[in-house]
C-alpha cells in the first residue's frame, strides 16, 4: 500500500476549541476532578463509561484523537475513515466514536 499522506495524531492547537465546544454543548461536565463526556445508549449490552477528556488540565489520549478527527474533518473532509487497531483498543475508539457524532464533529 501506498500513502499520499502520513500523518500521526493532532495534538495541542485544537483541544481547546474541542473542550470549550463540548462545553457549549452540554456534552462534558466535570466529575472527580476530570472532564467528562457521557457515551451511554439505551440499546447499548454493556455498559460504557464515560470519556475522561481531562485531568489535572492535561489533555488525555482520547482528547488528541477527537482533535485529529476535527484536523482532519477541517482539511480533508473524508468520506470514510479507517483504523486499524489491537482489539484491546475497542473500548477507545467505541468511545472516541461516539464522543465524535454525539458532538457532530462527524
């Protein structure tokens, strides 16, 4: 496979406009100290916590991911996207995912 592009993870120049619109939206909230963004569905079989987005004021993994997604809504605007992961990174990307269409970044 050939790449036009090779880029890794986005990482500080757009989590504050990410933060401050989650907040705008109603979608995070502080709990215990971190920046929270429930990811619950109802038809959901298992349950899923919420996305820790801060602590501390630091940024957190999957913070830089949603911000690579807007950098990459903003300069590409894919038709698709795909990851290719470990199986353990499920729970991560289940939740970067949802946080992503719940906030309408996609």
């Amino acid at each position: 496979i050939d790449f036009d592009l090779w880029k890794g993870e986005v990482m500080s120049a757009y989590i504050p406009g990410l933060i401050q619109d989650l907040i705008d939206k109603k979608l995070a909230y502080e709990s215990q100290g971190a920046l929270v963004v429930d990811i619950s569905k109802e038809d959901d079989t298992k349950e899923l916590p919420h996305v820790s987005l801060e602590a501390d004021g630091a940024a957190l993994y999957a913070t830089s991911d949603l911000a690579t997604i807007i950098q990459r809504e903003q300069d590409y605007k894919p038709n698709h996207y795909i990851y290719v992961a470990d199986k353990r990174q499920e729970l991560h990307f289940t939740q970067v995912f949802r946080v992503s269409k719940k906030a309408n970044i996609v």
